[in-house]
C-alpha cells in the first residue's frame, strides 16, 4: 500500500467561501474525503496537511523522507515564487504532482508561472475538485510504476 501526503497551502483553508466563482464551492474537508474514498479504491494511504506558512509546509515536506512514496501538493500562491518550497521538494526526492482547482495557465500573468513545476512529475490545473482526483491517479500510477517506495 502507498504513502501518499497530499499538500494544502496557503488560502486552502478558505475553501468554500473563498472566490467560489474560480475555487467552487467544495470546502478543504469535502477534498478530503474524497481523496481518502479514492485513496482507499486505489490502495493508498493518504496523509493530509494544510498551512499558511512556507517553513511549516517546508519542514513537513522534509519529515516525509522515508514515509511517503509521493507527494501530491497544492502550493496555492507559493506556487509562483516560493523557491524554498521547490528546492524542498527537489531535495526529497519522493515522486510529487502538482495541482491546482483553477487553471492557473488562464488567469493573471503572475499566476501562471509555476516554480514547483520543473521538480514534479507533472501538473494538473482547472478541472476543480477534479485535479486533485487526477493528480492522485496519475501519481498512484507514477509510483507503481517506477517502484517508489519510501
């Protein structure tokens, strides 16, 4: 069975009631759960963790050495500048896909630069609730069948 952390950064905690015109009315627990029903159909433990705060986000990245077998994260607004956040990740070395609720590809020209990029396996944005379903499938994938394993 895989040991997934899924990764909820900043803002994430407001799902529901913020901009649910771009974000959708799904709140962080309603992913959650989600995530955990397809965690399980996939044969998947997931771990969940959310923070406003790079260092935290940082610091739990680094504590999943030898406990998870990839990483699915959301790095909401570190996305476009957080390099402590990417070198984290590179660091690691543990399988990790990006996602995001919006198409971030589509919107201001600030959001669509993406640091964390170029150290995942691959991205996935726009679908809502969606991409996190899609990530998670595409990684489980990923991990099978590169042999990862913490």
């Amino acid at each position: 069975m895989a040991n997934i952390l899924v990764v909820h950064g900043p803002n994430l905690n407001l799902l529901g009631q913020r901009e649910p015109e771009i974000y959708g009315t799904a709140t962080l627990e309603d992913i959650n759960r989600q995530m955990t029903e397809l965690g399980k159909q996939q044969a998947m433990n997931l771990e969940f963790f959310q923070s406003n705060h790079e260092g935290e986000i940082i610091d739990r990245i680094h504590s999943a050495v030898g406990q998870a077998d990839g990483i699915l994260i959301n790095p909401g607004a570190f996305t476009h500048y957080s390099i402590a956040i990417r070198d984290a990740l590179s660091a690691v070395k543990i399988p990790t896909v990006e996602v995001h609720l919006s198409n971030i590809h589509a919107r201001e020209d600030f959001r669509r630069q993406s640091v964390i990029a170029s150290v995942a396996v691959g991205q996935i944005s726009g679908f809502g609730t969606q991409s996190y379903a899609l990530g998670l499938l595409a990684l489980a994938e990923y991990v099978k069948r590169s042999g990862h394993f913490a």
